[in-house]
C-alpha cells in the first residue's frame, strides 16, 4: 500500500516535470530561433522534434545494444502513429492550427516517403538492413543540413519577433526543461507501468499502450503547449520533424547497431502509419490548417486503431 502511494506521488511529480518543463522548452526554443533569426518551423522541426523524441531514442538505441532490436521498430511506428492520430488530434481541438505552406511543399511529402520507403524495405526484406540503416542516418543528416542552409537565407527571417532570452540562457533553459521532459516522461511510465501491473494489466498491454503513449509524452505536452502559446509552427513541426528523426536517426543508428529483423504482423501498424501520414499530408494540402473536424477523424482512428492492437495480442 506504502510503494502503491508512493508511484501515485512520483506519477505526479512525472506530470509535473512534464508540463513545466514543457512550457519553458517551447519559450527557449522560440527565443533561439529568434537570437539566430531562424523561423520557429525550422526550430519546430529539428531542435524541438530531436528534443522530445529522446525517450524514443533511449528505448530503441538500448533494445538494439541488448539484442531486443524488434522493439525498436514496434516503439518507433507505435510513436509515429501516436504522435500524428493522438497528438495533432488533441492539439486541433484545442486551436485551429494554420499549416505552413512549406511544410506542405516539403516536409510533410519527404515524411510520406520515408515512410514508405521504411514499409517497402520491410515488406521485401523483412528486416531494416545495416545498407538501409545507413541511408537513413544520410537522408537525416542532409534534411537538417538543407533546412538550416534554407532558413538563414530566407526572407522569413527577417521578421522574426525580439528574442526573450539571450542566445547563452535559451540553450540553458532548453537543455535544463528538456533534462525536466524526459526525466517526467520516465516516472511517469514507470509508476503507470507498476501502477498497472499491480491493477492486473499484462505486460503485452502495458507496452503496447502505456509504454508507447509514454515516450511520446514529451512531443504530447511540449505541442499542447505550443498551441496554447500561439506557437503552431512549433506544435506541427515537432510532430513531423518527431516523425521524421524517429525513422531516420532513431531506426538508422539502431539498424546500424544491429540489423533489425521485422515480424509479418508489422506491415499492419506500418500501413496504419502510412495511411496517418497521408491523411495528415491531404488535410494540410486542401485546407492548410487542422481543426476541430480533422482532430476528431484522427483521434476517431486512433481510438480503431488501439482497440485493434489490444485484442490483437
């Protein structure tokens, strides 16, 4: 009863981490991207995106150097598909959030075809190959490379707002809130984890839900936050630039490590990231926003899609 107690306290003081943290990642971050005159979309989609999706890199990087490699994959696409159906799901009732034309003319179609370059690689070899692994980690050095090369040269830059911080304490805030997102990401699955085994959930359960759910905290309440703060470009940009660092980097450095072999009944949860990632690129295309209707077709088939995976296993 005393240790029960106990991870109720510690899941608060998770939560408590999380969102504060959160708040004052999203402040550091637009304060960068205003000292180094870089449009928030571009910080969405590389310091904030590579930024919450550390617990995701510390799961899949530590099951490829235990051997457990089939989890870095099941992490990756359960996160993927968590952070588009759930994530902007929840953010697109909270605002409507205006999608910036160049997500739309770049990103969001170099996302579709990472991940369907991911799923056909997997559908012919069943396995994510150390050649594969390689050209992911390539394909995410040069996204970043192009991003930051384009963003210091746009007209965009030139209109950015007056910096809150100073360049030296923005990255220390950063770093600090980011240490405060993890560290709140990790109690929290933790004590909900022993929460429910003590509740009598199986473990195939907790980590198909409560694990996945977890480690895509960090992108949850830093975009909630975004949105509440007026900033959507970091709320989507986190999202697809999350998306994309977790197939290239996460999956390229874990494939490298260890050629990961992929189970048949994957292609399923692939296919239901493809289909998450075309519903999101049609959205943004035909309207250049999400609201209160595309968020409740996401979370509609995020809600078909979990009740699949739970009677699945």
């Amino acid at each position: 009863m005393i240790e029960m107690i106990i991870q109720i306290i510690l899941l608060i003081v998770g939560f408590l981490f999380l969102i504060k943290g959160a708040d004052y990642f999203v402040d550091g971050a637009s304060s960068i991207a205003n000292v180094l005159k870089i449009p928030t979309l571009i910080i969405g989609l590389t310091v904030v995106a590579f930024g919450t999706s550390a617990p995701e890199a510390a799961v899949s990087v530590a099951a490829a150097l235990s051997g457990s490699n089939a989890i870095a994959i099941s992490n990756v696409v359960g996160s993927n598909i968590f952070n588009i159906l759930l994530i902007l799901g929840l953010c697109s009732l909270v605002a409507t959030m205006k999608v910036d034309p160049k997500l739309v003319k770049q990103d969001l179609p170099f996302l579709l075809l990472t991940s369907i370059l991911l799923t056909g690689a997997v559908f012919l070899t069943w396995q994510i190959s150390r050649l594969l692994a390689l050209i992911f980690l390539i394909l995410i050095i040069a996204y970043v490379v192009y991003l930051v090369y384009n963003a210091r040269k746009s007209e965009e830059a030139k209109f950015v707002e007056k910096p809150k911080y100073s360049l030296i304490l923005s990255i220390v805030i950063v770093i600090v809130s980011l240490i405060a997102i993890v560290l709140g990401a990790q109690l929290v699955v933790n004590s909900a984890k022993f929460i429910a085994l003590s509740l009598g959930m199986s473990e195939t359960l907790i980590g198909l839900t409560i694990i996945s759910i977890g480690t895509s905290l960090p992108e949850l309440i830093t975009s909630l936050t975004a949105v509440k703060k007026g900033e959507n470009n970091i709320a989507i940009g986190n999202i697809v630039g999350s998306c994309l660092f977790n197939i290239l980097f996460i999956l390229g450095l874990s494939g490298f490590i260890h050629p990961i072999t992929v189970g048949h009944d994957m292609i399923v949860d692939l296919c239901v990231m493809i289909l998450a990632t075309v519903l999101l690129y049609v959205f943004s295309y035909l309207d250049e926003k999400l609201d209160k209707k595309e968020g409740i077709i996401f979370l509609i088939f995020f809600i078909i899609y979990m009740a699949f995976i739970i009677m699945r296993n």
